[in-house]
C-alpha cells in the first residue's frame, strides 16, 4: 500500500444557477475586473492508502458519486498523487 492525496473538484454543471459565483461575478466587475464568466467549485482532498494510483482514483470516485457531488447538478473531477 501507498500513500496518495486524491484531490477531488465539485462544479455545478453548465446551465445550473449558481448564485455564489454570479454575486462575486458581480463584486469582481465592480472593482473593475472584466470577465466572462465565473463559477464556484468546491475542492476536497482526501488522504488515503490504496495499492496503486488507479486504485485511489477508483475509492475517490466513488466517495464522490456517493456523497461529494450530486450527479444530477454537479460535475467532478479526480487528480491523484502520491504522497511523499
């Protein structure tokens, strides 16, 4: 067994109202940033063993279709690295 840190990113998919990112969307152009477009994701890193990169992969996709993301609304992604 190895250690790795799977580090697994939440976005609500294209097309779902995602209030946070239009208020700081706003916030930015008002300080004068010009944008166009912005949306909020959330980010988990989950430190575990497993037997092989895949392996952790597997473990953090499936702790993210299960409970980090919503399939319906969200899309996620899963970067694995070995720990030091």
């Amino acid at each position: 067994m190895s250690a790795y840190t799977a580090t697994v990113t939440v976005r609500l998919k294209r097309g779902v109202l995602d209030p946070e990112a239009e208020t700081t969307k706003r916030a930015l152009e008002r300080l004068g940033f010009e944008l166009e477009a912005l949306r909020s994701t959330d980010r988990f890193e989950v430190d575990l063993d497993a037997a092989d990169a895949d392996a952790a992969a597997e473990r953090a996709e499936e702790m993210a279709e299960r409970l980090l993301a919503n399939p319906t609304i969200h899309d996620y992604d899963v970067d694995v690295a070995e720990r030091e």
